[in-house]
C-alpha cells in the first residue's frame, strides 16, 4: 500500500512517545491473545469425546492440529517480542531507522495468526459440542 499509493505507513506519523504506547499496546493485546491460546488449548485436552480422542489420535490431522497451536502461540509470543524489540530500539523522534516497520510487521502477523485462533477454536468447540449431542 505505501508504494503504491505513498501512503499507509501509519506508524511513522506519531512522535516517538505515541510510538512507544502503540508498541506497548500491541505487545499487552498479543498477551492477551496468548491467554486466549492456552485457554483454547485447555479446551481442547479436556474434550474427551470420540471425535477428540479421534482427532488426537489421527496419524496425519492430529499432528497437524497441533502444529496449528504451536504456530498460533509461537505468533502470539513473537508478536509480544517484536513490540519489545521495537521499543527498545525506538531511540530518535523521526525513527529514521525504521524500526516502526517491527511493530507494523507484529500487527499484520497478530491478524493473521489471531484469525486462525478463531478458526480453530471454532473447530475445537464444534467437535466438542457435536460429542454431547450425539456420543458414540
């Protein structure tokens, strides 16, 4: 979008203490995001349904399932640690270094990654669910 258009690197417009509080909320909301995750995962190792035990026990989907939990909590960690990062290295009030570009690099990375918790949560709660409605 910047290139195209020369405009959309918001991050460069706020003075280095607005930065600072950007880069602090960001890392506090992908913490938050990390309680989600393991809230999530909680959920789903206490499913006990077949469908979960099945899911789990699958050669192909349950190791697959799980690598999705550890990239979604992996992103949450690396998101927290890029915001870190940036606000220590975030030293002049122009920031003619770029290291705002961490923090919006965070922000896309936590939106894709925060989508993914969504969709998979999603599956967790409907196998689940769908074990109450019908045990086999």
């Amino acid at each position: 979008m910047v290139l195209t258009i020369g405009r959309g690197d918001v991050l460069v417009w706020p003075d280095r203490e607005q930065r600072i509080t950007i880069y602090t909320a960001i890392a506090t909301v992908a913490a938050l995001v990390g309680s989600f995750v393991t809230a999530a995962v909680s959920h789903y190792v206490a499913a006990a349904g077949p469908r979960m035990r099945l899911l789990r026990t699958h050669p192909v989907q349950g190791p697959q399932f799980r690598r999705n939990w550890r990239s979604v909590l992996g992103a949450t960690l690396a998101v927290s640690g890029l915001c870190l990062l940036a606000m220590i290295l975030d030293t002049t009030d122009s920031d003619r270094g770029g290291v705002h570009w961490l923090a919006e690099f965070a922000i896309c990375l936590g939106a894709v990654r925060a989508l993914r918790l969504h969709w998979l949560f999603g599956r967790v709660i409907e196998a689940a669910d769908t074990d109450l409605e019908r045990p086999e």
